[in-house]
C-alpha cells in the first residue's frame, strides 16, 4: 500500500526525472557521435591525401594515396644564391607515381648572373662528389583534388634528402 500511494503521489516527478536524464544520455551521445564523425573524415582525409617528396635522383615522387595537382617548388636563397625551379612545374601526378624529369634548378648570384647544374652541384650524390657541404632546404607545393594546399619540407644535402614535416596551408 505505501508503494502505491508513493507512486500516485510522486510518479509524475519520477517519470519527468526520468524523461530528463533520458534527455541528457541523448545529447551526451549525438555530441559524443559528432566528435566521432569529425575524426573519422579528418583520418580519411589524411589517409586519401597526396605525399610529394623528392626521390633520390631529386624527381618528385608521390608516395601518398590521392592525386597532385600543381606541384612546384617555392624559389629560396641560401647564402650564395637565390635558387629558382621555373621550368620544373608539374600539373599533375598520380598516386604512387613518380615525375620523369629531374628536376633542374637555376641559380642566381648576387650579381645576377645564372648558373645551372652540373657547374653547381644540387643532388646529394653531385653534393657528395664534390665533397661540397652545401645544404638547401626548400618546400614543395601541391594540392589535392578538393584543392587543398600543402607543403612539405625539405632539406637536401651530401647525406642525403631529409623530410622536415608536412603541413596543410591555408589559403
């Protein structure tokens, strides 16, 4: 008797108690979900994306899994020469595919003038038999198919080619 006059008297308050902390499991959970949502297209993103580094005969080569677009690498100065790669743009390259050219730098003195290889020795076996200790760090531009940009960093010397990191850049 005293459970059923308990439940007359508050089962309403009871019921609303109830519906409320439903309520709250429900939010929790769709908030929850959408967290989940977002990190799972950010790694497929990151999964589908190109990776555009340089082979060790300095081609571009593309080791992720979707498609480059636009690749070229942003002119730099070290301390001799201002380094330009005009001719070497790539409008496209495939998932794990690599350029057929190598690419080709130009140099420009303080002077102006210009030199190209082999007078000036640019891949890390040139850089190696000329015993030079010269080091370019430079960044290759691309984007992806939905036209996000990139860029990755990269630093070429007589040891080799060493990758510094890849980021997405805003535009």
């Amino acid at each position: 008797m005293f459970l059923v006059n308990f439940f007359e008297n508050y089962g309403h308050m009871i019921s609303t108690l109830a519906l409320l902390a439903t309520l709250g499991v429900i939010i929790w959970y769709a908030c929850e979900t959408k967290g989940l949502k977002k990190e799972t297209v950010k790694q497929t993103k990151i999964s589908q994306r190109p990776f555009v580094s340089l082979s060790a005969e300095t081609k571009y080569k593309n080791s992720g899994l979707g498609v480059a677009l636009n690749i070229k690498i942003k002119s730099f100065r070290n301390n001799e020469y201002r380094v330009t790669f005009d001719k070497d743009k790539i409008p496209v390259l495939g998932s794990k595919d690599e350029s057929t050219s190598t690419l080709y730098p130009t140099f420009k003195d303080s002077q102006g003038y210009e030199h190209t290889r082999p007078a000036i020795p640019f891949t890390p076996t040139e850089l190696k038999e000329s015993n030079s200790d010269k080091v370019y760090e430079f960044e290759i531009h691309y984007e992806d198919i939905e036209r996000t940009c990139y860029k990755t960093l990269v630093k070429l010397s007589k040891e080799g080619i060493e990758y510094q990191g890849t980021d997405e850049v805003q535009t």
